[in-house]
C-alpha cells in the first residue's frame, strides 16, 4: 500500500450537542479520574462492512447517525463537555455547560479495496489507521473561570464507498475507562439500530443508564487533592498528544482459540495446581510475556538477564471497592496492579510458567482478596512512575468488554482495533473478545515489522508444540 495515493475528503464536519440540553453539568475529579489526567487520547476504530452508495451515506446514514448522537448524548453530557483544569491550584473538574457539543466529521475516503486489507489479522502498517482517528479539539483558556478547557470527545466517521463504514472515537481517558466509553458506545449503536428512539426507558428500569454521583467514590484520605499536588509538583505537561506518524510500525493481530487457551491452561494445572488464579487472562498474558521476551534478542533488543521488567494491567474496582460502586458508574473506577520479574527468568524454558504463577498470584492475592485492591492508592502515583523508562509491558482492553456488540445495525463490526496502543513508549497488547471464535481472544500488537514477525513465528509454533 502506498499512502502517498490515498485521499480522504470530508463531507461534513459540525459539533453534535445533546438533544435535550441542560444548563450545566460539574463533576469533581476523583483520585481514580486524577490518574489519567495527563495520558495520552484513547483512539478506537470499528470497521463495519456496509456496502452502500455516498448518496445514501450523506443522505440517510449521516443524519441518523448524528441524530441518535445527540438523543444518546442527553444521558452522556459530560462527554459533550471539558475537562477544565484551573492555572492555579484548584482542583480541575469536568463540566458541561449548555451549547457544549461533540466535533463529528464525516469523510470518504478513495481507496475501497483497502477495506479487506486494514481488517485482517496480518501485519499491516501501523501507520495507514491513522487516517481515519479523529483528533480532539485543540484546548482553550476561558478567560472568565482561569481555566483551559479540554474537549473530551470526537468522532470520525468514513465512508469505503460501496464496501464498508469505519467510525473512529477518540477519547480523553480522564473522561472514563472503558467500561464506561463502551457502555457509551453500545447505547449510541443501539439508538440508530432501533430508529434513533434509543432504549433508554429499559435501560432507566435496569439501573443501567449512567450514575454519575461521585460520592460514591469513598476517598477518606484524600487521595484525589493528594494526586493533584503530586503532578502539579513534577510539573506534568499538558495532555499527551494522541499517536503520532510515522510510527515505524506495523499492527498484527494474534488469535487464541479456545482451545489454545484450554491447552496453555493445563500445562499450567499440571505445574501449579489449585495454586493460583487460573483464567483465559492469565494464561493469555503469561503466554504473550514469555513470547515476546524470548524474540527479544532476535528483534534487535540487548537485554540482561538480570533486567527487572514489569507486567501492569488495570482492574475494574466497582465490584471490588467496600461499599460496591454501581455497576453503571460513569467515569474511571480502575485500579492498578503489576507483576514483576527478570527477563532472564521470563525468556528461559519455564518463562511461561513463571509468567502464569506470577500472574495468577497476582489476582489471586491483591485483585480478588477482600480489601487488598486499593489498599496501596494512596501511593499509586510515587509507586508506578518510577517504572517510567523501564522495560514495562501493559493490557489495553479486557476480553469482559465485548467490543464487537457495539452494532450500528450493520452487524458485527469486521475488525476492531485499539490504535492509540501505536504510541505507547513500551510495549502493550489490546485485547478482547474474539470475533470469529467462541471463548477466544484477539490480541493486538504494534511494533516494528522486525519485532512482530520474531513474535508471531514464536507464538504460533509455541501453540502447535
């Protein structure tokens, strides 16, 4: 594919504010919002095959789109507001104020026979996705509250004429975690498959429409004014920008059937049984972290054995916090947990079982022991960024939230993919629920082509063997 042929014009570009408006929303930052404050855009695609004309899509698709937008956007206004952080010390909040809306662009792009390429599973330029993430708006001071206003939300959809539609979302992680952005994304979807009426009467008798009450977030140490004095000491920057071209890489997809992940799990059964947590997640990371460390070398990377080397993945702590966080809280409610190891140890013969136990213990001693989770909040920000710089692996996604559901009426979307993974310094994998397979998982990388090609021959041989 040469990108230097590749065209993409914009039809339509507009702000989509909510249907029923509101004179003002304010939500305080909690110590699990704080974390996120200054990381990076989360940038999504979902490529749907829908073969369709560009009349139809500028005349029918857009403003149904646009439409069940803003019908969804009532029940979701902080996302059509800003994160307003002050210039002085006070606290920064998010705040949606009547007027506020979503940028929203609609585009074609020239190059329909890309549409198979860009969806498969082979290793593909990382580069050539970036076309179709929307950026955020840039930030602005408001002059009248001393605040720079941050746009939390955008949205990119683009027609492959008579193939197939991708809708770009790009977030503000201070804005949710996932749970909360695919939740945002199933009720949008499900509006314009019911004929922009939305199912919100359902979703009111189910408890499942967004909770926004923040008190629920029990802080009795002040976490949230803690993490704030912390990054205002280290002098943070302002958000990070979203990825960034040329990458120099190239995104695969690895599949792990479910029977792979039965296999891997009774390897693991037989070394360490009724030992540790044992599920799909575990074998998954255990295994992709002995992969990628024994393909270091070959991928050009000088490495100790002695090197500590790190294994982080975030944890959903509604369930887990005491008192309960309801289910649809909207927001981040996250926590964060990190195995640690040598790479010597991960890369040697028995790295996959090391990995597992690791992992496992990890899950079964700090993520499902009563009281342990957050116990070690208050120092999370001192705790994790000294591991700035150093060889750090890390999960976008988890295979709880089924990404493929978010269905516009145009049925499974063909490929999903988690493309603000492109700019992490380390290397990190998104995951979900297979498309294709029941009980399997995608993972997805982005490396250079040199890195990935070492990976994939390792971990397909490794599952045949």
């Amino acid at each position: 594919m040469t990108a230097t042929t590749k065209t993409l014009s914009v039809l339509h570009r507009g702000g989509v504010a909510p249907a029923s408006d509101a004179a003002e929303q304010r939500l305080p930052l909690t110590y699990f919002d704080m974390f996120w404050l200054y990381f990076h855009p989360i940038e999504r695609l979902f490529f749907y095959k829908h073969p369709c004309s560009v009349a139809d899509f500028t005349d029918n698709i857009v403003p149904q789109l646009r439409n069940s937008l803003s019908q969804t956007l009532s029940h979701y206004l902080p996302l059509a507001g800003n994160l307003f952080r002050p210039l002085d010390s006070s606290m920064p909040e998010l705040r949606y104020s009547s007027g506020d809306s979503v940028a929203v662009t609609f585009a074609e792009y020239s190059e329909a026979a890309d549409f198979e390429y860009l969806t498969g599973n082979q290793a593909r330029e990382a580069d050539e996705f970036h076309l179709f993430v929307p950026q955020l708006p840039e930030s602005t001071t408001d002059s009248e509250s001393g605040c720079q206003k941050f746009p939390l939300l955008a949205i990119k959809v683009t027609l492959f004429p008579a193939t197939g539609i991708v809708i770009g979302v790009t977030n503000h992680h201070v804005a949710g975690d996932a749970s909360s952005i695919v939740g945002f994304l199933k009720a949008w979807s499900s509006t314009v498959k019911l004929g922009g009426e939305g199912d919100f009467e359902q979703l009111a008798r189910n408890n499942a429409l967004p909770f926004y009450d923040r008190s629920v977030i029990r802080d009795p140490t002040a976490r949230a004014e803690i993490y704030w004095n912390q990054m205002r000491s280290i002098k943070l920057g302002e958000s990070q920008p979203g990825s960034i071209t040329p990458t120099n890489k190239v995104r695969e997809t690895f599949i792990l059937q479910k029977t792979d992940i039965e296999k891997l799990k009774k390897m693991v059964m037989e070394r360490e049984p009724d030992s540790i947590h044992l599920s799909s997640f575990t074998v998954t990371l255990a295994y992709f972290w002995s992969c990628i460390d024994r393909t270091a070398a070959e991928a050009g990377e000088e490495i100790g054995d002695e090197e500590l080397e790190y294994f982080g993945f975030a944890v959903d702590a509604r369930g887990r916090a005491d008192p309960p966080v309801p289910a649809a809280y909207f927001g981040n409610c996250v926590a964060f947990v990190v195995a640690e190891s040598r790479h010597g140890v991960m890369r040697g013969e028995d790295g996959f079982f090391a990995a597992a136990k690791l992992v496992g213990e990890l899950i079964r001693d700090k993520v499902n022991k009563k009281g342990e989770l957050l116990s070690d909040a208050d120092e999370w920000l001192t705790k994790y960024a000294p591991l700035l710089g150093r060889r750090v692996f890390g999960v976008a996604g988890s295979p709880k939230f089924d990404v493929y559901g978010v269905d516009f009426g145009w049925g499974k979307a063909a490929k999903y993919e988690a493309v603000s993974i492109d700019g992490d310094p380390n290397v990190s994998i998104s995951l979900c629920k297979s498309r294709e397979f029941e009980g399997g998982l995608e993972l997805g990388v982005s490396m250079p082509k040199r890195a990935v090609e070492a990976l994939a021959a390792v971990f397909y041989h490794g599952l045949k063997a």
